[in-house]
C-alpha cells in the first residue's frame, strides 16, 4: 500500500531497492516493484537525496522519479523530506511530499504524515502507527486521509511486518476497492 492504496489490485509484489550513499550524507537509489496497478509489469523509482543529523533527530530530503516503462505519459517526480528523531522509548517520523504539475500530473499533489514506532524491549518486535492526509492529484475526491496499525518483527538483518492500512476513500462503483482496508505482510532484508 502506497499511501494507504494498494497499487497491486490488492495483491502481492515482489520489491527490491539498491541505495548507495556517501559519508557525507548524499545517496542515489533503485527501487522496483512488479506488479503493479495500471497494466504494467514494473515500476522504477529514481532516487537521489541528502540525509544529515539535525536537533537530535536525522533529515533526509530527497527527489524521487517514478517511471512505469511500460506506459506513456505516466512518470513524475515528487520532493520529499523525512525527519526521524527518538522520543523517549519510541521513534517518531514526519513525512512531508510534493508533486508539482508537470506534463504527465494535471494537479499537484500534496501528502503529510506522522509515523511511530515503538520497540518492547530487546524482544525483536515493535508496534507501529501512522496517519496521513493528502490533497490533489492521486486522490479520487481531492483529498484523503489514510493510516495504518501494525507489528513488525526484527531478526538479524531481516523483518517482518503485519500491517492494516486503510483510507477515507471508497472505490468508484463498478472497480475494484483498492482504497478500502487491508493487512499487508511484509518480509524485508538488508545487505
């Protein structure tokens, strides 16, 4: 789920990224999935970004190009800026995101969020949350609200995640409600 939408019809997808970055906190990356909505085997995400430690807390501000190889007239670009920080036991994220028009986006589109997360202990899991509000171009009405609760387990360098997302959204009659509900189990690793 991408902003509380499934972009996969509701169905799994396969998800990998390579980052590479600097001491100096500037990084590019790669990052694809398959499949995804809109008729299309793959989507490309284009990353590069700055990340620096900033009043106790880590910023990263970024430029991310979405490119879906297979279908014209649907890539763009968004700005983005993340600033984590630990708040006594937990961490706490702020996400802010802009699309400006651009040929392929009629409307811009803004989105906000604040995510949590909450380790218990030296136990490997954690509790998750977030809630997020976006306007223009990627929602149905304008504007939309989503969330999500969750757990995410950590082993060695990998974890896996159990998630329900949801949003404010209700699917036009007659398609498929990618907008409404869903649990999300996500098993990730680094190298």
């Amino acid at each position: 789920h991408w902003h509380g939408v499934s972009l996969t019809d509701n169905g799994p997808a396969l998800q990998a990224g390579v980052y590479v970055s600097h001491v100096n906190g500037l990084y590019a990356g790669l990052w694809a999935a398959a499949p995804t909505r809109k008729s299309t085997d793959i989507e490309l995400d284009f990353s590069v970004g700055y990340a620096f430690t900033l009043w106790d807390g880590d910023l990263d501000l970024s430029v991310i190009g979405y490119v879906y190889p297979e279908l014209d007239d649907t890539d763009y670009a968004t700005f983005a800026s993340v600033y984590e920080r630990p708040v006594g036991d937990w961490i706490a994220r702020a996400r802010f995101e802009y699309a400006p028009i651009q040929h392929n986006l009629a409307d811009e589109s803004v989105y906000a969020a604040l995510e949590t997360e909450r380790p218990i202990g030296d136990t490997g899991f954690a509790l998750m949350g977030s809630i997020g509000w976006e306007k223009g171009a990627f929602t149905l009405d304008g504007e939309k609200w989503d969330y999500s609760l969750g757990a995410r387990y950590r082993f060695g360098p990998a974890s896996l995640d159990l998630t329900y997302v949801d949003t404010d959204e209700d699917a036009p009659t007659n398609e498929k409600d990618v907008y409404g509900g869903g649990v999300t189990l996500a098993l990730k690793t680094e190298f």
